[in-house]
C-alpha cells in the first residue's frame, strides 16, 4: 500500500472522531444547561448511533468491494 492508498482510511477516522468530540461537547453543554442526566445520554446515544451505522455501512461497502474485486472503493 501507498500513501494515497492510505490517506482517505484515515481522513474517514479523523472525521469520526471529530464528531465523536463534538457529541461530547454537546453533551457536556446539555448537562450544564439542565443538570439532567438524560440529557447528555441522549446526545451521546445518537452521537453514537450514528457513528456505529455510519462504521456499519463502511464495513459492509469493503466487504462487497473486496468480493467484487473492485479496489477504486479504497483508493
């Protein structure tokens, strides 16, 4: 593998992990708004949801690439 071969995997994990942050950022303000527990669950719950289908349908696009044997998915 090259470095372009590499470089949008990572992109794709910077950006999950920007909006990981960002959920926690919203969370912490929605408990220091209402200091209601539920509240910040409940961001970080569809923080989380989202992160976890967006992970899921990643996944499953390489497998079909890889059975496909059609490498542009990952480049």
């Amino acid at each position: 593998m090259t470095e372009t071969d590499i470089a949008p995997r990572n992109m794709v994990r910077l950006i999950m992990g920007a909006v990981l942050v960002w959920g926690v950022f919203l969370a912490v303000g929605a408990y220091r708004f209402n200091h209601n527990p539920a509240r910040p669950a409940m961001v970080m719950a569809c923080v989380l949801g989202f992160l976890g289908f967006w992970g899921l349908l990643l996944r499953t696009r390489r497998r079909r690439t890889k059975d496909n044997g059609d490498n542009a998915a990952d480049r």
